[in-house]
C-alpha cells in the first residue's frame, strides 16, 4: 500500500492589503513538511484539514481563494484567532 505524502498550503490573509486570503505557499512530501516546520517554528498556527488542503493545493501561489471556498477559509481564520488568543492568555 502506497503512503500518502503529506500536503501543505500557507495562506496569508491582510485585510488592508488583500481582497481574499492569498495562497503564500504550497507543496507535498518534503517540501509541505519545511512549510509545517516553518510555521511552527514562527508560532503560526497549523490547522490539519485534508479536504481543504486538497482545494487549496490546487491554486496558484499568489493566487486569491475563490468565493466558493470562503467560509471554509473563515473557519480556518477564527482557528488561527482563537489559537492566538488562548496563547496570550496563558
């Protein structure tokens, strides 16, 4: 049975300076595991979710989400605000 390699995406998203969060970076095996490492590493929050890593694989870097994939990507920011908040409380 062939394993699956590990798939990453990194969003960035600045409301004074983008429409719509912004595919940053991407990558599969070695590659998606630097980025999680990075992200890490750089205390940005990671969210672990295969179906939206499937969808967001396939754009472009640099490239804004699509309308379709907005609420799912708004979920991912409340993750990230939410994560960030209970870091600070602690």
């Amino acid at each position: 049975m062939e394993e699956k390699r590990k798939k990453a995406v990194a969003l960035r998203y600045d409301p004074g300076r983008d429409n719509a969060p912004v595919v940053v970076a991407k990558g599969v095996g070695e590659l998606a595991q630097k980025i999680i490492e990075l992200a890490k590493k750089s205390n940005v929050p990671v969210l672990e979710d295969e179906q939206m890593v499937e969808a967001l694989i396939k754009l472009e870097v640099f490239e804004d989400i699509p309308p379709v994939l907005y609420e799912a990507v708004a979920r991912i920011l409340v993750f990230i605000q939410e994560t960030r908040k209970k870091s600070f409380q602690q």
